[in-house]
C-alpha cells in the first residue's frame, strides 16, 4: 500500500454572509504524519458571534494535538479507546480560557467537528455534530458517517455543548481505505447523492480528476475554492463550504 497522503482542502464564504457581510464561519486543517493522515472540518454556528474563530481555533489545535500524539507513537486503537475523546476535552478547555480572556462564553466559539486519523490499515472518523466523512474502499464501497442532529431540522450539537460527550461518534475504518473526503453541511446538496447515501458521482469525480492532475498543492486549492465559491452553488445554498480531500499518495 502506499505511503504518505495528498490533501486538499478549501473553505468558501456562502450567500448568506455575502450579503451580510459576514466572514466564513467554516474551517479545516490538516497534517501528514508518516504514512498516517490527520484532518479536521469544523463549522462555526451561525448563531454564535466568534464562531468563526471558534471553528479555526478547534480545526487548528484538533490536528496539532492529534499529530503530536502521532509523532510520539499513539496508536489509533489508543484514539477510539479514550485517547481522543480526552484531546477534544483538553481543546475545549483551552476554547473556554480563550472564551473568558475575550469576556465571552464558550457558546459564542460553538463548532461542528467532522474529522479523519487513518494510518497505513486502521483509522477512525470522528464526529460532532451536522457534515459528512466519507471514506472510499478499494472495492469500491464507501463508508459513511453522516450527520447529527437535534429535534429540529436546523438543531445540531457543538463542541461547546454541556454534553458534548454524549454526542461524540467514534467511526472505525478497516484495512483497503484509498481516499476520505470531509465536507460541512454547506456542501451536502451537492456533493451527497440523495439521502447522504453515496458521494455524487458526477460532482465529486470531477473534482478529484482535476486535483490529480494538478502538479501544485496551492493551485489545487484555489481551482477548488473557485469552484465551490462557483455563483451557481448560491441557487443550491446560501451556507459556507468547506470540502476536504485526501488521497493515498
């Protein structure tokens, strides 16, 4: 199997910010350790006033964290059995310190967390909250963790939640994992085939056949900002976008 990881990621301001003048409340990072990939997609509420800063913040320091243990020899089956469940503790923490310096709450920072660790055989999803994480198979299956949400069709749960814990989901991946992709919620209409079942063939594999062809990280990026910022997706959603994609390289 293939060594190392080839990421691309990218998010977008939507519509309705727009035209609010509001800035991306959607974040994502990402990092390649060895042959092990680390990757994060957070999306800010859009009810919470520093959830933009809320977003990168968690995005930012989930992969820091997770590529430290990493470099120092944790295992992923440490991950599921605690190990990450005790990082994303140890962030909000550090997001409410962050919260009272700015005489604020940890409610005005609330995120989504939608995030990857997949070594050379296992990994795992990790999820809170609304987006999507797709895993694709050597077989062609794809393994899904789909979205989570409250009562109400526009309720989610937050990182910044009393609860959090409660609502974390921790997704196990098995051996043949070629590519995962990430996404906010922003990009579901389009990029999800209908009920979250599959990836949309047609958007989606456009994509990925552009990216890798392109010779350059950064054009990559941009040629993907581009398209997701496309005028066309306003008709679709007035919501952020952020999509993340990351192949064996």
């Amino acid at each position: 199997m293939k060594q190392g990881w080839r990421v691309f990621g990218a998010s977008v301001v939507g519509k309705s910010h727009l035209d609010k003048g509001l800035p991306c409340q959607d974040a994502q990072a990402q990092a390649v350790v060895g042959s092990h990939l680390v990757a994060v997609v957070c999306d800010g509420a859009g009810s919470a006033r520093h959830s933009d800063e809320g977003a990168q913040f968690v995005a930012d320091q989930l992969v820091l964290a997770l590529a430290a243990r990493l470099h120092g020899g944790a295992a992923i089956e440490e991950l599921h059995n605690g190990a990450l469940e005790d990082v994303l503790a140890q962030i909000r923490a550090a997001l409410d310190e962050k919260a009272a310096a700015a005489s604020a709450t940890i409610d005005d920072y609330a995120t989504t967390v939608v995030g990857v660790v997949m070594g050379q055989d296992v990994g795992l999803f990790f999820h809170l909250g609304d987006g999507v994480a797709v895993a694709q198979m050597a077989d062609g299956a794809q393994r899904i963790s789909l979205p989570a949400n409250g009562e109400y069709a526009n309720e989610t749960y937050f990182v910044s939640g009393t609860r959090w814990r409660d609502h974390l989901r921790l997704l196990p991946l098995g051996p043949g994992v070629e590519s995962v992709v990430l996404m906010s919620d922003g990009c579901m209409p389009f990029a999800m085939a209908r009920k979250n079942a599959s990836l949309y063939a047609p958007y989606m594999g456009a994509i990925e056949g552009y990216l890798r062809s392109v010779n350059s990280i950064e054009s990559g990026n941009a040629a993907l900002a581009a398209t997701l910022a496309d005028p066309r997706t306003h008709q679709i959603t007035g919501d952020d976008k952020t999509l993340l994609l990351a192949w064996r390289a």
